[in-house]
C-alpha cells in the first residue's frame, strides 16, 4: 500500500513539474481578461483555483514532445490552449450530467447553476482557441496545419461520445462493451496532446503515432480509474445512479446476473451508504471486473513496450510511470 501511494504521488509530482506553468498562462489568460461581468469571473475564478487543476494535459504535451527530443519549453502555450478548451468541456459535461459535486466540492453547476456555467464554458471555448491559433502561429505552417486538425477531430470525437452516453442514462441494462467505447472515445484529447507534443518536438509519424496510443492508453485507464473512484465517493454514485450511466465496473459485475439481481436493490437512490458500501465490496470480487483489471494491466505492459524508441530514460520512465499509477489500487 505505502509502494502504490508513493507511486501514485511521484506521478501527481511529474505532472505538476511539466504542467503548472501552462497551467497558470491559462488561468491568468481567463482570470485577466477585463470583459468579464462579476458573476462570469466568479465562477471562472472558482473553476480555475478550486476545481480545474489541469496539469496533466500540458505535462503530456511537455513529455512526448522531450521524447522525440524537442524542446518541452516550445510547447506550454498550446498546453495552456488545451487546458481551457478541456475545461470547457468539463463544464458543459457537468451540466448534462447534473454533477453537482465531485469529491467534497461543488462544480460550478452546484454552486452557481445552469445558466452561469453554460457562460463560463463558452468564456474557456473561445478563450482557449485564441490562445490555441495565437501559439500555432509561431510553430512551421506545416505542423501548424496537423496540430489544428488533431485538436478539432480529438474535440469533435470527444463531443460524439457525450451524445452516445446520453442513451445510457438510468439503464441497467448497458452493455460494458459499448461503456468501454464510449471511454475510448473520451480519451481522444489525451491521444490528441500526446501527438500535439511529438509533432511539435520534430518526431518522425512512427514516433508520432506510437505516442498518439500511447495517449490514447493512458487517457483511458485515467478514465476508468475514474469509473473505479465514483463507486467509493457517496454522492457521485448517488449522480451516477440518477443522472448518468453506472460506472463500468458495476456493468461489467451485471454480467452476472445473481450478482446483479443482488445488487440492483442496493442502488435504490435512498440507499444507506453501509448498503453503498455493500455494493463496492460485491463488484470488486466478481469475475468480470478482476478480467477488467487484468486487461488494464496488459493495456500499460503493451504501450510500455512500444517506448522504446526513446533515447532519454529519464523520459521514458516517467511516461511508463503515468501508465503505472493510472492502474495502481484498482
């Protein structure tokens, strides 16, 4: 336990390192803007210090770019770019999701509604793309071309799964399979800085494609790490149960069907939280979600295995680092 919260904590320290600076050019990008009325700018405000700590796009996009042995520092403003326009997106997620909490803390929607949060991701939609152009113009035209091309495919593919997960709302009866496709294409913008990086530090298409799955990899166990973590937090359950598809690995513990006549009772939205906890301990120990947990470690063991083009260690272990964490305690 104490090798995987160490473990878990190096990564939360690599991401900060390589992603904090376009993190704050992205907030003073927002926060500085003199347009914004008082309650757009509160809630911006909020967003920016209390909820949307996004280092770990501009850290990809700083870590693939070294890997093909580019210069890292070329790269924080179009990571600053993908820190607003991934926001953007969470904002807009959480209201279609009616996520008023994660973790202990209100969103955005929880706190300020419905109508401020719509404002507030169209402030980082825009925000985030003139940020985006304003960076591309200093890179060869090109790049620039792929690089614009790989933002929008990545932003509309991300924008199709939305839509899909919209039909899983309240059903019990979601295949796992078409969940997990849906997550696939939701790591699309992970895929997308990861390439971002490479093409920008110079790497040849085979560096470049071989670092796009590795994104593409890491966002999807990032995701479903996520899956995992919503069944031990009360009140995104509880959303998840009412507002949004169950999370994957209760899908994957209905394919039993005696486990899942036992605990479909349990997820009565007025349900206990020891009847919650119930619920965690059954899908853990159920075939399908250990197959799940298996396969999620042979996805890092297949990507770690195509790193190794890469000439700097250091830099290869800190990517096989991220694949690491993102399976640990799972």
């Amino acid at each position: 336990m104490k090798t995987s919260k160490k473990m878990i904590e190096q990564a939360r320290l690599l991401l900060r390192k390589r992603g904090q600076k376009a993190f704050e050019i992205a907030k003073n990008a927002v926060l500085g803007e003199k347009a914004l009325g008082e309650m757009v700018y509160d809630a911006l405000r909020y967003f920016m210090h209390e909820s949307w700590y996004d280092v770990q796009h501009p850290a990809l996009i700083s870590l693939t770019c070294e890997a093909v042995g580019g210069n890292p520092n070329a790269t924080e403003h179009i990571g600053a770019s993908m820190v607003l326009l991934a926001g953007a997106c969470d904002l807009h997620d959480d209201i279609i999701d009616k996520s008023k909490f994660k973790g202990s803390k209100l969103t955005v929607f929880g706190k300020f509604g419905e109508e401020i949060t719509i404002i507030a991701g169209d402030v980082l939609f825009i925000k985030g793309l003139i940020l985006l152009f304003k960076a591309c113009k200093k890179i060869p035209k090109k790049q620039r071309k792929i690089v614009l091309n790989v933002v929008k495919q990545a932003f509309l593919e991300i924008g199709e799964a939305e839509a899909q997960e919209t039909k899983f709302k309240g059903r019990y009866d979601i295949s796992p399979e078409d969940y997990y496709s849906v997550i696939e294409m939701k790591a699309s913008v992970a895929e997308a800085v990861a390439r971002i990086g490479a093409i920008i530090g110079g790497g040849k298409l085979k560096e470049v494609n071989a670092l796009g799955r590795y994104g593409r990899t890491l966002g999807i166990l990032m995701t479903i790490r996520d899956e995992f973590i919503d069944l031990l937090e009360e009140e995104e359950l509880r959303n998840r149960i009412k507002n949004e598809c169950l999370p994957l690995p209760l899908l994957y513990a209905f394919q039993n069907e005696k486990i899942k006549n036992e605990i479909i009772p349990l997820l009565d939205i007025d349900a206990r939280k020891d009847a919650l906890r119930k619920v965690m301990k059954k899908i853990v120990k159920t075939e399908k979600v250990i197959e799940l947990r298996k396969k999620l470690r042979k996805m890092v063991e297949r990507r770690s295995k195509e790193l190794t083009f890469i000439n700097k260690p250091e830099i290869r272990s800190e990517l096989e680092l991220l694949l690491n964490s993102a399976v640990e305690d799972i």
